[in-house]
C-alpha cells in the first residue's frame, strides 16, 4: 500500500513518490521536529510582550491609589453624623412640642443610615438607621455636607426634584423650621 505523499517545509516543497506507510510516519517526524525549531523564535516575541504588561501594573496601581484618595475625602457616616450633630445638637427646638424621627440615608462613595431625633426639646444625631421613623430622606453625601455648610436649598431642591423625602409633610416643615 503506497502512497505519493508530499511533505512540505518553510521553504520547500518535496515529493516523495512510493514511499510505504510506516514509513512515511518515520520520515514525517523529522519534519516536525525541524518546523518546531524554526517557530523557537517567534516565541520569543511572546515574552517581550510579558515585560510590557508588567510595565503596566504600576499605571494600575496609581489609578487605585487615586480612588482611596477620593474616599478618604469624603467623611464616614460617623464623621458626617458629629458634623451635623455640631451644626444643629445645641438648636433650641422648645417650639416644637412633639417628637419627630428623621431617618436620613446618605449615598455616594458608600451607603450609610443616619437619623435626627427631636423629643423633649432636645436634638439627638446618631449614625444610625431608625425604623420608627416619620419622615425619611434620600440624599447624596455632597448635599448633607452642603446642609452642615448651611448652603442647602430645601425648598429649591425639593422644587426641581433633586430632594427625595417620604413621611408626614407637616413634621418635615417643623424640623426645618426649628433646625435649618
């Protein structure tokens, strides 16, 4: 059982004519063998493209190292809870002759509960969530620390839309009226 086989190597092409089967598999490998050596140094070229990957971990690194940076900015929710228990802890709301919960939930670079208490004439900031809660408020941690700096429009805010809050509108106006 003869076979006309061609064998074909990078730079020429060779026919062999009767050449037995087992044969042919014999003198096959050799060809093999000589087109593995000849692709030696095309895999070289792999492992220059490995050192240019490692010259850009570094670049990643920084990239990460400015993202903490902007986290560290922004206060955490204990943080921002003592600035706004600061701002309104000492407020006199004598006027107000009920007691009010607001649950405020701050969202941006994390997701925190904080809540404002009025009972008794007295002012409690906690960061904490509250559940018995009248009124609850969604705000961006930019807007809370707008509020703390006193530049906080609610009535503008609430009026384009940027102001979320759900719960009694009555008690709403009394906070803002006995704290901001």
């Amino acid at each position: 059982m003869a076979k006309k086989i061609t064998e074909t190597t990078a730079t020429e092409k060779k026919t062999v004519a009767a050449v037995p089967v087992a044969e042919a598999k014999v003198e096959a490998a050799p060809v093999v063998k000589e087109a593995a050596k000849e692709e030696k140094p095309a895999a070289k070229k792999p492992a220059a493209k490995k050192t240019t990957t490692a010259a850009k971990k570094p670049a990643a690194k920084k990239t990460t190292a400015k993202k903490e940076a902007k986290v560290e900015g922004t206060p955490d929710i204990v943080a921002l809870a003592g600035m706004l228990k600061k701002k309104i802890g000492k407020k006199n709301v004598s006027s107000v002759n009920e007691k009010i919960a607001v649950e405020i939930k701050v969202y941006g670079d994390y997701e925190a509960y904080m809540y404002i208490l009025i009972d008794n004439g007295t002012v409690t900031v906690e960061p904490y969530g509250y559940m018995d809660n009248d009124i609850h408020i969604d705000m961006p941690i930019a807007d809370v620390l707008d509020v703390i700096a006193g530049k906080y429009d609610f009535a503008a805010k609430a009026l384009s839309g940027d102001f979320y809050a759900l719960g009694s509108l009555t008690k709403m106006l009394k906070v803002k009226k006995a704290l901001f």
